[in-house]
C-alpha cells in the first residue's frame, strides 16, 4: 500500500446535499479498489485561479488514503468521468520524508485524533 493523497474540486452550483453525496462517492470509489481513507479535509468554496467550464469558483476536498499502485487508474478513470468534478490531481508520497509528510497532513486533517490528544494532555496537566 502507497501514500496517496486526492485533491478533487467540485462545481459550485451543487447543494449541500449533492456535495456530500458525491465526497460520499469518491471515498465509495477509493475503499472498493483496496484503499484506506485516513483524512479527509474540506477547504470550502474558493476562488479558481483560472476559469473552468465558466466557474470562477469550486469546492475544495483532498482525501489521503493508502491504495495499491494498481487501484490509482481506476479511481482516477471514474473520478475523471465524474461530471461534477471540474478538476482533481493525484500525489503520490514515495520516500520517507514525503510520508512524514503525509502522516502530519493527516494528523491536520484529523480532528479525532486532535481532540484525543488534547484530552490525554489535558489529563496529564491535571494529574
């Protein structure tokens, strides 16, 4: 299993709903192939850098997740097809440094593990 890590943008005329169904979709898409979703992070609505498909904005979701090298295609080919995804990028993370990198990225993203932490040191600032 790989470091991976999927940055997807979605069209900004979704509602609520559509937008969680298709997040929904692309964690379906990833686990089905053999990965293994360790965070996922929403950046909200932002500004395009450029236009795309007359959007001037979109909504921002990176996923990292563990795959085997031979499910990254196939997510990749469904993702593409996907007609509310305007635009998505795929990283892989090879050498030790980038999955450190990659492991402080999902400790961000990861308010769970957040919220334990501090539980665990706010117990031990009190005993």
């Amino acid at each position: 299993m790989r470091h991976y890590e999927l940055l997807i943008v979605l069209r900004p005329t979704l509602t609520e709903e559509e937008v969680k169904a298709k997040v929904d979709f692309v964690k379906e898409v990833i686990e089905k192939n053999g990965g293994e979703i360790a965070s996922l992070q929403d950046f909200g609505m932002r500004k395009l850098a450029y236009e795309i498909d007359k959007h001037q904005r979109g909504h921002y979701f990176v996923f990292y997740y563990k795959a085997p090298p031979s499910a990254i295609a196939e997510i990749e080919r469904i993702v593409r097809i996907t007609e509310e995804i305007i635009r998505f990028l795929t990283v892989k993370y090879e050498n030790k440094k980038e999955i450190n990198q990659w492991e402080s990225l999902v400790a961000k993203g990861n308010p769970q593990k957040k919220e334990s932490e501090q539980a665990k040191e706010g117990a031990n600032a009190e005993g």
